[in-house]
C-alpha cells in the first residue's frame, strides 16, 4: 500500500496534523479514523512500552523496534522521535539507515545533551550549536531517498531563551533539515516570529498539559506552521480512560456499567485482522479428530 508523501504534503501547502501514536491499539483505532500522518512519540512509546520515563533510558533499537512496528501497523505516514540520534555522529548516520529501513517518512533528531529529557520537563541540556549542526549533515547525507526528510528540534528556549532558540533555528535550516522544529515555545507571539524569521516548514509541538499554548491546527496555519503533532493527546485519553474504569471495577465488582464506555469488541477483532486469520484457518486447519 503506498503512503501518503510527506514532502509533497508539504510542498503543496497541506497543513499537517499527526497524532502522537503510543501503542498498536492507538494505531488500528487511528486507521478506522483515518489520517495521513501519524508521530511515533518517544514519550509516550517509552511510557507504553517499558512503563519508564523519557530520559534517555530506552535504547536506539527498542526505540527503533516500536517505530517499526507503527510503521507496519499503521496506514498513515510515519514521522518518528529519534531523540538525540542515540549518541554521536556514526550513530546519528546509524540511527536514520535504520529508521529508515523500519519504513518511517520523517526522522526527528535534537540537539540535547544525551542522556536526554523530555522537552517539556526540567534539567534539559543542550549541545555546543556546532556539534548539531554536524549531526543534521550526517543525517541528511545517511538518507538513501530524498523523501526521507530531516526534522532539527532545538531545546534552547528554556536553556539559553527565545533568541538562542531561533539562532539554533535558523543554523540547522542553514545545515540542511528539511523542518524545523523549536520546542516548547511559551507564547504565540514567539511562535509566530518563529515563523516568520526562520525559512523553513515549521513543527509545531501541541503537547497537552507542556509549556507550549494549544492552538488549533487553523490557527497554527495562520501563523505560519507547516505542521502540527499532538503527542500526548492519545497517551493523555488512554490513561484517563483506563483510570476510570478501574475505578468502577474496584469500586463496583463489575465492568458492565454505563459509567465504562467500552469499544466493541467484534469491531476491535476486525481492526486488529482476526478475519484474515479466520481465512486462513478454514482454509488450512485440519481437524485432528478425523485423522
């Protein structure tokens, strides 16, 4: 199945949105919505799949893994959190050959201080300017195909401010990434100057509960964003989901209540391909009790 081309998305003005994608449910749930794009968040996967936070604990190939995963499952257009690039510049090359291979459109790479933090939570750090300006060269020369593109995060704002941040902004753009992406603006007044000053496409960070106003995806157009990713929203609403009906189950004894919505399970059977392994069985099971 061809998916949908991020370069072209954004060379013909289409506003992309891409919801952060923590698990496979969240994926198969997302194809019955249908989108174009989707982003294989490093928080949240982290969080889902070893149940720790993002500090540079997970490793290159279980990070690796679960993009590949995603990109498997999901019909949309993968744009993956790559972190730092998972050390120096032979593993920035590394990591998008791999990323690559796993199927991902976009590979998103940053310029903190490994181990990393997530970039709305103190203790952040950040390399000298120079040492990712590096890394965005190895990383736009490692790609094998041009639509593989190369998204340069800065984590400056609230290391050295707004200035440091576009400075860093407008280096990586200069050193070849194909968007950019200054994370955790703390106002949309810097986030339209942002735009206005750097000529690149824009990433826009809609994390829920971060340091960046949530705006919508209409008025992140009109400020000059090219795209938007909503992290945390999937993570934020499963976890609220799972809360509460546990809480009725301690409380109750009982999962059958009006106060549990519930997704259907046959329709969750179609999404997660149980028919095609039914086919397959009336086609080749054999039944033992006549042999």
């Amino acid at each position: 199945m061809s998916k949908p081309n991020l370069r072209a998305a954004l060379q013909s003005g289409t506003f992309v949105v891409a919801p952060g994608i923590h698990d496979m449910i969240t994926a198969v749930v997302a194809n019955k919505v249908g989108f174009d794009f989707v982003y294989a968040t490093g928080y949240w996967m982290t969080a889902s799949a070893h149940g720790i936070p993002d500090a540079g604990i997970a490793t290159y190939t279980e990070m690796r893994d679960r993009a590949a995963a995603l990109a498997r499952t999901s019909n949309a257009s993968v744009i993956a959190d790559a972190d730092t690039g998972y050390g120096g510049l032979l593993n920035v090359h590394h990591t998008v050959r791999g990323y690559e291979d796993a199927g991902v459109a976009a590979i998103q790479i940053e310029d903190q201080v490994f181990p990393k933090k997530c970039g709305h939570t103190p203790f952040k750090r950040v390399t000298p300017i120079v040492d990712m300006v590096e890394k965005v060269k190895v990383a736009c020369d490692a790609r094998r195909s041009p639509e593989m593109l190369v998204i340069a995060r800065t984590d400056s704002r609230q290391t050295g401010g707004y200035e440091e941040a576009v400075r860093r902004g407008l280096a990586y753009a200069e050193a070849g990434a194909d968007i950019v992406f200054l994370e955790a603006l703390e106002s949309e007044h810097e986030m339209h100057d942002a735009c206005r000053r750097i000529n690149r496409p824009m990433l826009a960070n809609m994390a829920d509960g971060g340091k960046t106003p949530i705006l919508s995806a209409k008025r992140l157009a009109e400020i000059g964003y090219a795209m938007a990713i909503f992290p945390a929203t999937t993570g934020l609403a499963a976890a609220h989901a799972a809360e509460n009906a546990l809480k009725i189950l301690k409380e109750q004894g009982t999962s059958n209540s009006p106060q549990v919505p519930l997704f259907n399970f046959s329709e969750f059977n179609e999404l997660i391909g149980f028919p095609a392994v039914w086919e397959f069985e009336k086609k080749w099971a054999r039944d033992d009790a006549a042999v």
